[in-house]
C-alpha cells in the first residue's frame, strides 16, 4: 500500500500518528490475548525469572496484559504470557523433587 504523507498537513499527520499508536495498541493487546488463552486458570507453568531462575506454580487470574501465577514458595508474579511454559504432572513432580533435594 503506497501512501503519500508528503501532502499532509502538520495536522493531519498528528492525527495520522494518534491512529497509528492506536492501531499498534490494539494489534499487540490482541497478540497478548490469544497467546493468554492458551493457558487455563489452575493450569501449572513455568517461566524463568529476572535472575533466571526457573519458576514454576499455578496460573491464577488473568490480568490485562499479564497472568498472575502462584509459586509453590508462595510467590505473587505478573507474568507475560509469551514467558510462560505449561507444565506438566511429570515435569512438576521431578521439579518439585530437585527442589526438596537441593534444600
């Protein structure tokens, strides 16, 4: 699509702008949306965290652009959905286990 802003007004061109950042809101709330549906409420994941470490609870409530889980030590965390992982039953007991161990 060819689209000339060569012609456009100071004016038109702010509000060229405004729809744009609009639009661009949008299309990544609607990105952040599907991948958060892929997750079930309940549902056990992993993500890593800022020290990278891995983390691993419960997905608890959907946020706006975010997912709250609950780890096993109690945690709060608003995750980005993208940083999720589903965990299995097998996963979350061998995880668990290393964790008991190394404690």
């Amino acid at each position: 699509m060819k689209f000339d802003i060569e012609k456009l007004s100071e004016k038109e061109l702010i509000e060229l702008n405004r729809r744009i950042v609009e639009r661009l809101k949008f299309l990544a709330s609607a990105r952040h949306h599907t991948k958060m549906m892929e997750f079930n409420v309940g549902e056990k994941v992993s993500f890593k965290a800022a020290d990278h470490e891995e983390k691993i609870g419960t997905l608890m409530k959907y946020n706006k652009k975010t997912v709250t889980v609950i780890t096993e030590d109690g945690g709060h965390w608003n995750v980005s959905p993208h940083l999720l992982s589903k965990v299995s039953d097998n996963d979350f007991n061998r995880i668990s286990a290393k964790e008991h161990n190394l404690n």
